[in-house]
C-alpha cells in the first residue's frame, strides 16, 4: 500500500517550530506578550505503512514512536499493556488500534490515519472513555501513611512519608486509578472533574508532554535506583581484617569466661558462709576462692 502524504509544514515570517517526535508546535512572535498563537500540528510523516507490512527496523522504531505520539500517556494499563509504549509497540506489530479507553474515538481515529486504516470503535470489554477529566483524591484525615499509592502512581502525582499523611497533586494526576486499588484502607476515591476529557491528540498535547515527562523521570529513577541496588548486590565483599575479627572473637570468649568465673566465685562463697556457719574444715574452700579470684583479676587485667 502506498502511505499517504502530509505536506510539508513551513514557518511563516516570525515563527519559530518546535519538534518532538512527529508533534511540531509553531510559535508565532506577538506584538504583544498577550498575544501569542501557538499552533500544534500533527505531522505525518511520509515513509509510514500499515503495521501488517513487514518494515525494516530503523522505519519499525519511527512507526512506534509516531504511535506512541498519538496514545494519550496516561500509562493506565487499560490496554492490557504495562503503559503507552508497549502498546503502541504492540500496535506496530499488529495489534488493533481500539484498546485505549483514556484515549476515546478520537485517538482511535488519528492512529486509523496514521497507519492508513479504517478507524474502529472503541472495544467496549477494555472499558468505557470517561466523559470528564478525573482525578484521584486521597481522603487525608483516613490515610495511614503506608506509601503504597506513592509506588503505584506512574506519574509522581502523590506526595507524602512513610507514616505520614499523603496528598495528590491535582495539576499532575492522569487519572488513571492504578493507586485505589493497592490502599490498604480504601482512602482514594476517583472524581470527576467539571471539565471535559481532552482525547483529540492536538488539543491535549501540553497535557501529554507533561505526563510522558513525569513517566520517563520516573521510569529513569527508578531504573537508577535498580542499578545501584543491584551494583552494591554484586560488589566483592571487602577483604575480611582476620586480626580484628580474632580480637573481637577473644573478647566476646573473654567477656564469657569473666562471667562464668564471677558465677562460680559467688556459688564458692556462698558455701564458704554456709560451711562457716556449720564450723566445718574450710581450708579447701578458701584456696578455691583465691584461685578464682586471681583468675578473674588476670581475665579483667
Ligand atoms: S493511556 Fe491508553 S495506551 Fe496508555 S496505558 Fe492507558 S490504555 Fe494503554
Ligand atoms: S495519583 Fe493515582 S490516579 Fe493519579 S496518576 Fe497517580 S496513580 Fe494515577
Ligand atoms: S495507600 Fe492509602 S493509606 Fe497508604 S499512603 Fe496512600 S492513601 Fe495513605
């Protein structure tokens, strides 16, 4: 099948163009701060094929990420993918387009032009678009503070310390509801809020950006911290300073020895008062305390 073309989009006088992926956002200079028009263009690029040709992998890479620009990064799961780019990997390979519910019709219709297919309808048994943006609230009088959402939450929207009340920062909450179900008291609840669901990929693009930003931040950190983890888990084990750990042998033997010989010494007095009492021969006895005592002096230097 022969793709598609887009036109070439050129900069008028006083534009500028910013590129991220197959996105492209002119700027056009304002007379006044206020005044400001930013454009966000969709560009298709022109090498694209549907994913059921067999495409070399430099043009495969380009194809996912032209996908990936599309998908709404929300990094729900409701795909059944572990975020947006596994599916649009998955879509690259063949996939149906129709599985993103955060996404809607609308993402399903750009991802039909993109690929040079014939849009779907949402498939109802991935879930149901949300009419509204939504946003997680953590009921913060109720929260115990166990950070469990903090490590569900793919996009660092939750802030808070072990043992300590935990808050959402609204502004960057995608709404994709992966921190409810690990609460241990039930503290999160999703609202709706009054303003519509952004799903044409245009319109939502800063809201995208923001997302994809906060998800790879995260995702990077997470794989740094993974790393030194797993470094310190393979470092050689320091050499082991034999002497210190002889001497430290020879004092835990001392410490033991000092004990026994304070017990033995109280158990020789105490039948030194009762063998006095009793006046019997308590020659044998007096030596066998001296001689504890003069080990113990010895053990205690
Ligand atoms: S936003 Fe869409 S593509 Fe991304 S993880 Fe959710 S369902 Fe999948
Ligand atoms: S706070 Fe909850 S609903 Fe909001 S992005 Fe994080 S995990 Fe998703
Ligand atoms: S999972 Fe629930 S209880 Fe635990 S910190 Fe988050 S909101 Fe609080």
């Amino acid at each position: 099948m022969v793709p598609k073309q887009m036109p070439e989009y050129s900069p008028q006088k006083g534009q500028s163009i910013v590129s991220r992926g197959h996105i492209r956002i002119t700027q056009t200079a304002p007379e006044k701060p206020t005044q400001a028009i930013i454009t966000i263009v969709h560009h298709r690029p022109t090498n694209f094929m549907p994913p059921q040709t067999p495409l070399p992998s430099s043009q495969h890479i380009t194809m996912i990420d032209a996908i990936e620009d599309l998908l709404p990064q929300t990094q729900c799961g409701k795909c059944k993918h572990p975020g947006c780019r596994p599916y649009a990997e998955a879509i690259a390979n063949g996939e149906s387009i129709n599985h993103c519910v955060p996404g809607g019709q609308d993402t399903i219709d750009a991802l039909a032009l993109l690929l040079d297919i014939a849009p779907l309808p949402l498939d109802p048994s991935y879930g149901k678009t949300p009419e509204h943006r939504q946003v997680a609230v953590i009921r913060e009088y109720e929260c115990i503070g166990c950070t469990k959402c903090i490590q569900a939450c793919p996009v660092d929207a939750i802030v808070g310390a072990a043992k300590f009340t935990h808050t959402i920062i609204r502004d960057e909450c995608t709404g994709c509801d992966l921190c409810i179900a690990p609460c241990p008291v039930d503290c999160i609840d999703l609202i709706n809020l009054p303003e519509r669901l952004l799903t044409i990929p245009a319109q939502r693009q800063a809201q995208v950006t923001l997302q994809r930003n906060r998800y790879e931040l995260r995702s990077t950190r997470l794989a740094n911290l993974k790393n030194k983890q797993d470094a310190r888990r393979e470092a050689p084990a320091a050499p082991v300073n034999e002497a210190a750990v002889a001497q430290i042998k020879d004092s835990k033997t001392d410490i033991i020895a000092a004990a026994l010989l304070r017990s033995n010494l109280k158990k020789a007095e105490k039948r030194l008062d009762s063998a006095l009492l009793d006046g019997k021969d308590c020659h044998e006895l007096e030596n066998e305390i001296l001689a504890l005592r003069a080990e113990l002096n010895a053990l205690n230097g």
